[in-house]
C-alpha cells in the first residue's frame, strides 16, 4: 500500500494518515468554467493559497506543482464527477492524493461557518474539512473506461425519454384546449402508441380528422403495423367522441399545427430511444455483473444498465443500507420531540438509480411472488401504492447488494405466512 492511499476501513471511507500527515490540504470549489483553489498549510492552519484556476489541465498543474514544492499535498473536491472530472483526473496523473466530500456533509458543516456565501468561503470549507474530519472524506475510484460509456448511454436514454415525456403532457394540453372529449378518449396510453402519433402526425387533431371523414380515417389507420382488423373500431370510436362537441374553439387550427408537429418529434424521439437501447444492451451484456442483475425479476437489460453504471464497484458501498441511501429507497427520519415521521424519502440521491430501483421493484410484483407477497402485505398496513413500491424496492436492495457482493444469481425468496 502506498503512502496516503485511500482505504475504505470499518464504517466509514478514511485516509491511512493521522491528522497532519499532510503539509497541504487544498480544497477546490468545482465549477464549470473555473475552480477556487483554498490551500491550508497543517502546521500553523494557515491559508496560503487563495485564488481561481480554470478549467484548464495547465493551469490545474501549475496550481498543483506549486503547492507541492511546499510539502505532500491531499486534495479535497465537492464534485468528482461531471465538471469535476478534468481537476480528478490531472490530480491522479500526478499522484495527488485526493478525497471526496458529500453534498450533505458539505453543508452539515457549512452551517457552523458564518462568512458571506462564495465561492472562497466553499472552497475554505472543503479545505478545512480535508483537515479536521479526514474521516468524512470518501475515495474517489479510477474511472473505468466501460462503465462511462455504459453510463453515457443510459444518460442519454433517461434524457430522450424526459424529452418524450414532456411532449406528451405538451400535446396532451394543446388537445384539452381544443376538445376536451378527444383527448379524454386518447387517455394516457394513446401517445405510446405508434398507430395515435401517426393519426395525429397526419391530420393534427379533431378538426383534421373531422374535414377527412370516418371513411378516409379508416383506411389511414388499417395502412398501420398491426391495426388493420382494428381500424373500424378506432375509427368509430374517436368519432363518437368528436360527436360530444359541436362549438369550435378559438385558436384550434393554430394548436393542432403544433400537435401535429410534436407528434412527429415523438415517433423520431422514439426511434431515437430504440436506437439508443440496442446499443445499451450490448455494452451492458459484455459485463459479468450483467448475468447477475438480470436474473432478478423486473430488472431486465434496460434497468439492469442504469443500476451498474449508477452503481459502479459494490465494494464502495459499507453495506445494504448505505447503498440504499445513495439510491434514494431508505426512507429518512425526522424527529421534532415526540414526533417521529419515517415515511419521507431522502431528496438528496441518485435519481436515475431510484427510479430504476422502483421502477423494477413496480414490475417484479407481476412477476415474482415474493414480491407481490411484499407488496400487498405493505398495502395491508395501509401504505399507499408508492409507499408499498418504496417499501419492496428497499427489501430488494438488501437481495442485490449480496448478489453483487457474493457474485450469486438471485433465488427466489420463501414467503412469510
């Protein structure tokens, strides 16, 4: 093991150094353009470098170079990753020992200092903290080429379909404002399918379809993938409810112009989505961990790639629950006196790992009896639907966290009566 190498030990993520082990600690205010460099020196606490580097590898260099002619040098970031990722990895190339602070430990500790806010004062902070409470600070891993191009994929893919989303809910209200019947009869599960988009791409809305008649609708819809014995019915349905409305409402024309043009960026965003998929898959299937995650029920190749790029080395993790926390599925308590509430989930967390935790604990219920075991034994207690999906999702982190530990694939649990 090499001098200052960081080690995960017991509880918590901690520096194989005593206090002042280091001559310099030098903390980093990450930002986009630029950082704020804080450097204190251990033997008098004094700050000996305040100033702002770009983000720039030459400029992060020198700023580095020079502080080491001082002395062994720890740095500490707020950011690891994202705008923080050229400081990491110049600092690395170097052998800068460097640490990482959370967000939440970050302002836990901001609080007891009474500056102005700015960028100076964090960087202070970060510095500081590197100093005093070594233990808060966390290892900052190698990236790993393959997990980053996973993690650019599903980045992507959870961006697409935000995008598709919004879309939706866009047309969704274009077509309220026009004939709150038609889009009543669509609902919300008409826009995920290919055969809706291309009536509304084609003809825009109520009023389009209305101007070519039943019989044009109909052979329109029976030229679409899997519609033709259903095209009648289709059509006599959307028909039925263009019928509730005989008023034409200001600005209609105008509104289905848009529609019609959302409706074409939802089947290329879709297409876009796919496309995206395939080429997730393949770089989720060269994992090992790939075999492991997909044999939990619910998980599949679209979820099991959001959960080992946002996961990265299990070995990181203390144990279930502080895996479960940086999911954002263990619910945080908050105590005021006597009141005690349990039941709210933690804001600060990976997003994208949580919706993929829940998302898949959502399909397992149907498939995994167990899960669905779990689930309405939740709903019996009087948890409400995401409550009891919240409740299942924490369980079976505690199963994929062993599975990952241990390398085994997942077996099905005995049921409690």
């Amino acid at each position: 093991m090499t001098s200052g190498q960081l080690l995960l030990s017991g509880k918590e993520a901690v520096l194989d150094y005593a206090l002042l082990a280091y001559d310099i600690y030098a903390g980093f205010d990450v930002g986009k353009f630029s950082h704020h460099l804080v450097a204190v020196r251990a033997k008098d606490q004094h700050i000996i470098a305040s100033r702002r580097i770009a983000q720039d590898e030459n400029e992060i260099r020198d700023a580095l170079e020079g502080l080491m002619s001082m002395g062994k040098v720890l740095v500490a970031v707020d950011q690891k990753g994202s705008i923080g990722r050229l400081l990491v990895a110049t600092a690395k190339s170097m052998d800068v020992d460097i640490g990482f602070i959370t967000p939440s430990d970050f302002h836990a500790f901001a609080k007891g200092y009474t500056e102005v806010k700015s960028d100076a004062r964090d960087a202070h902070i970060i510095a500081d903290v590197a100093m005093r409470f070594t233990t808060r600070l966390h290892p900052v891993a190698d990236f790993d080429e393959a997990i980053e191009v996973l993690r650019v994929q599903t980045t992507l893919r959870a961006a697409l379909v935000q995008d598709s989303t919004q879309d939706k809910n866009r047309i969704r209200s274009l077509l309220v404002q026009v004939h709150p019947a038609f889009e009543a009869y669509l609902g919300k599960g008409a826009l995920n399918v290919q055969a809706y988009l291309r009536i509304l791409e084609h003809y825009g809305g109520p009023g389009g379809i209305k101007r070519a008649g039943r019989k044009n609708l109909e052979a329109f819809i029976s030229k679409q993938p899997y519609c033709k014995n259903k095209a009648k019915n289709i059509a006599e349905g959307i028909f039925s409810a263009l019928f509730a409305q005989t008023v034409r409402l200001h600005g209609s024309d105008a509104r289905e112009d848009v529609v019609r043009y959302l409706a074409a960026t939802l089947i290329l965003r879709k297409q876009e989505i796919e496309c995206v998929e395939k080429r997730t898959t393949a770089a989720y299937r060269c994992f090992s961990e790939s075999i492991i995650l997909s044999s939990m029920p619910g998980v599949g190749d679209v979820f099991g790639a959001v959960m080992l790029a946002e996961i990265g080395d299990i070995n990181q993790y203390r144990d279930a629950g502080h895996l479960a926390a940086y999911a954002g599925v263990a619910p945080s308590k908050r105590q005021s006196g006597t009141t005690l509430d349990g039941a709210k989930k933690k804001i600060k967390c990976n997003r994208q790992l949580r919706n993929a935790f829940c998302e898949s604990a959502r399909i397992s219920i149907n498939s995994d009896e167990w899960s669905r075991w779990l689930y309405d034994k939740k709903r019996a207690e009087g948890k409400k639907h995401r409550q009891a999906i919240l409740a299942l999702a924490r369980h079976r982190t505690d199963i994929l966290y062993a599975m990952l530990k241990n390398g085994s694939l997942y077996e099905p649990k005995t049921i409690r009566r």
